[in-house]
C-alpha cells in the first residue's frame, strides 16, 4: 500500500481491499495512508473511521461514502475562489 495517494486515485486504491468489508477493517487497512488534496491532506483510516456507513458492498460504494466526510481543502486548487466577491 502507498503511503501517499493523489485524490484522484482514492478509488483504484479502494478497490485494493476485499469486499464486502466493515468500516472498522477498512479504517485500519488504509490507516497510515495519507490522501493528497488541492490544499492539504489527510489519513485514509481516520477519513473512513469518520463515515457513518458500517459496511461497504464495493470500492464504489466506499468512495461513495467517503464524499460525505471529505474536507473542503479536497476540492478545488489551492487559493481557487468559489466566486464569492
């Protein structure tokens, strides 16, 4: 496993692991795995031991979960405006 992943590959990363898996198996499989963002970063394990969901079907399905509990800093480029003025 990287220690380090861009966002992008969050889900090919996911994919890695046998499902259907339990947040709990899943958080401390990918614990120690730091996500890249736009603006910052964060471990994987503690992204996933955030989500609400106990168990995941797929990769897709945790990806999906995931979205809910990804920081702002993963979205948009560094210092990007959201077109507020």
């Amino acid at each position: 496993m990287p220690d380090e992943i861009n966002l992008s590959r969050l889900e090919p990363t996911l994919d890695s692991h046998a499902y259907p898996a339990e947040r709990a198996a899943l958080a401390e499989s990918f614990s120690g795995t730091t996500v890249l963002f736009a603006d910052g970063d964060a471990d994987l394990g503690d992204l996933l031991a955030d989500v609400d969901q106990e168990t995941f079907a797929s990769a897709d399905d945790a990806h999906t979960a995931l979205q809910n509990v990804l920081p702002i800093e993963a979205l948009g480029e560094p210092g990007q405006s959201d077109g507020d003025a």
